[in-house]
C-alpha cells in the first residue's frame, strides 16, 4: 500500500475550508524540506476572523508561509495566500485559517508539538533537536 504525502497531512491536521493542494520536496541548507500548498474550497466562502461567519471573498493577500510538524526528518513548510473578505459587521478582514494563530510563523500543530516537546526536554534542547529558535519553543509553550 503507498500513501500519498497528500493523504498524510489530511490525516495529521486536517483543516475544514481548505484542502492541500500540491506538495513538493525542497533543498534547505539544514535539509530537505516538504512545501505544501493550501488552497481555498472555490465552493466556500471565507470566514471572517472576528465574527466567524461566512463572508464574500474581496481579493487574495500575498502567500504566507507557516512552519508545520516535520514528518520524519523534514522539515514541513506550508504556504498559502490568504483571501480578504467583506464581512457585513466587521468590514474587510483577513479569513479566519484554522491551521494557524494571528501572524504566528508556526501551525497550531507545530506548537502544540513543541510545548508537548518542552516537558520532556529543556527547551534550549527542543529548540536544537527540531531547529527552531529557543523563542519559539518560549512562545509555543506560553501559547499552550
């Protein structure tokens, strides 16, 4: 049986709204790195980040690039260009994405993992072995 990359993050951190559109294998300096492309449902509406009702798409932001859970040894980016909607109550605002926290460069997933990490480890150690700065592991853990 051979699973697709695709069918992986779907199982891992599904995210409603939304689906992975394209994945990719990249070279970083620090390795190799899995790029993932999020796309928008075209038959959804956005979700207005303050009131979460659905509103009418105004136009797309420049893409956005979070950092997800490394599967295996690589490193997990994912991107999307995030669309503006025209909420009747709150006017124009960013769409609510369920996979990430304000203008965090990390998925919730990541944080989660990194605090779940920071019990075990000391942070300085969890910020070493997953390649993330100690202020990342700080602000994941105060996040959690």
């Amino acid at each position: 049986m051979q699973a697709q990359v695709k069918t992986l993050m779907n199982r891992m951190q599904p995210i409603p709204g939304f689906r992975y559109a394209s994945t990719g294998l990249v070279e970083e300096r620090s390795g190799p790195a899995l790029d993932v492309d999020i796309e928008a449902h075209r038959q959804r509406k956005g979700i207005c980040s303050i009131c979460l009702k659905p509103a009418p798409t105004r136009d797309h932001l420049p893409r956005r690039e979070w950092e997800g859970v490394p599967l295996g040894m690589a490193k997990v980016k994912s991107g999307c260009a995030p669309r503006r909607v025209a909420c009747p109550t709150d006017g124009i605002r960013v769409e609510a994405m369920p996979w990430s926290e304000g203008k965090r460069p990390w998925t919730r997933g990541m944080m989660l993992f990194l605090a779940r990490w920071a019990r075990r480890l000391s942070w300085r150690d969890a910020s070493r072995v997953f390649e993330v700065s100690w202020e990342s592991v700080c602000r994941s853990v105060d996040w959690v």
